[in-house]
C-alpha cells in the first residue's frame, strides 16, 4: 500500500509531510488526502515511488 510506503519513508526521513507532498507530487496535501480515502492513480503511485527510490539513492551516493 503506498500510504504505508510514504509513511516509513517520512519516519525514516524526518521528511514533513507537506514538504514530501509537495516534491513527490506537487499536493502538500497528499499524505493526508491519502488517510482520508484518496485512491491515487496508477500514474501518481509510479511518481511517488520514484521519488522516494530517487531520494534514496541520492542520499547513499552523497554519503
């Protein structure tokens, strides 16, 4: 689930929510849009999840 996902990912981070909404999809209110029952399309769950793979990679290769 990529609520889930954005969640742990937000906790590892300490990445605020409206700031990862804005970067991974351009809606600060996304993550809470998404605890309210927002269903994301196909197109926006791909974005998302490379947001966060590219964030991470990004990291380990400054580090």
């Amino acid at each position: 689930m990529l609520l889930r996902k954005i969640e742990s990912f937000i906790r590892q981070t300490g990445m605020a929510e409206t700031r990862f909404g804005r970067l991974a999809a351009h809606d600060p209110r996304l993550i809470g849009d998404l605890r309210n029952g927002r269903e994301p399309r196909p197109a926006m769950e791909k974005r998302v999840e490379h947001f966060m793979n590219k964030y991470h990679l990004e990291l380990s290769n400054a580090a």
